[in-house]
C-alpha cells in the first residue's frame, strides 16, 4: 500500500486554465453533482482518463492477447457501475464521459435513491454520518460506489434518520 505519509495527488490539473467553454462546463457540473469544489472534478475527470488510457493501449495489443485483457476491464467497469453491460466494447469504454463517473459517487446515488432532498443535502447526510452501506458507515462523498454496494445504502443504524423511517 505504500508509506502513508508518502501521499500522491489523485488528480490533475487541466492543462490550460482560462478557457472560457472548458470553465462553464465545469461549474455546471459542479452545481448539478453537488461537488464542494472543482478539484472533485478533476479527480473524476482523471479516473475517467486513467481507464481511457487503459483501453487504448489495448488497442496497440494482438488480437488475442487484447480481448482476454478487454474482457477483464470491461468485467472491473461493469462491477464498478461505470459501464451498463457486461458485453461492452473498447468503443463503448472510450465513449465515457465524466458524467458516468459522477453518478458512481456515493453522493449522488444517495439523493437518486431519495434518502435525501437534495444532492446538497445527501452531502451533509453522508458527512454527518447518517449513511451506511451494509452496516459500514461511510463518511466519504466521494465513495465511488461498486454495483454490489448500491442495494446496501441506507441510513445508519444510529442514525435519527433510521429511527423516523422504521416508526413513520
């Protein structure tokens, strides 16, 4: 795992930073998902180019050797959530956008499944401590959530939020 205190950014920055197109995309996704600043983005937008990457160097690959190693990325982004099926192809991998990323965030999960009234306040529900997966509190917005895990969200079981939902 490494040396804790030999941290590395999980993020990058873009490459120019005054384009004006480029800006308002990103403040209109911060707004829609929630974000507490673009620095959340940016480290969506570089896991989304870190699998990006991945499936163009198996692009360079054989025939052979590039669909047993497809089929294991598109298997890995299909628990993940980020792909819908599992017979997805490089295509289908490359056409990702940020968006299908951001909608994997333990965050937004929670406020389409309706444990809050707004993306804002599914934010403060999981920093607070009221959300769990299973009976694992998370305290991360930024979880990203496995296919496996979304059926598990629900409120804590210490939670007020528990308590009004069993007796209302």
């Amino acid at each position: 795992m490494g040396d804790p205190k030999k941290s590395r950014k999980k993020w990058e920055r873009p490459g120019h930073p005054w384009i004006k197109e480029r800006l308002k995309q990103e403040l209109e996704l911060v707004g829609r998902y929630g974000l507490r600043n673009k620095r959340e983005l940016w480290i969506a937008q570089t896991i989304l180019r870190d699998i990006r990457s991945k499936a163009k160097k198996l692009l360079s690959l054989p025939l052979e050797v590039r669909r047993v190693k497809e089929r294991g990325l598109v298997a890995r982004l299909y628990r993940a959530g980020i792909l819908n099926s599992e017979s997805a192809a490089l295509e289908d991998i490359l056409g990702l956008d940020v968006e299908s990323v951001l909608e994997r965030r333990l965050q937004t999960i929670v406020f389409r499944k309706g444990l809050a009234k707004s993306i804002h306040h599914a934010r403060q529900l999981i920093v607070h401590g009221h959300i769990a997966i299973g009976l694992r509190r998370i305290r991360s917005p930024g979880y990203l959530v496995s296919r496996d895990e979304e059926n598990l969200i629900g409120y804590a079981p210490s939670s007020p939020y528990a308590k009004n939902t069993v007796s209302g």
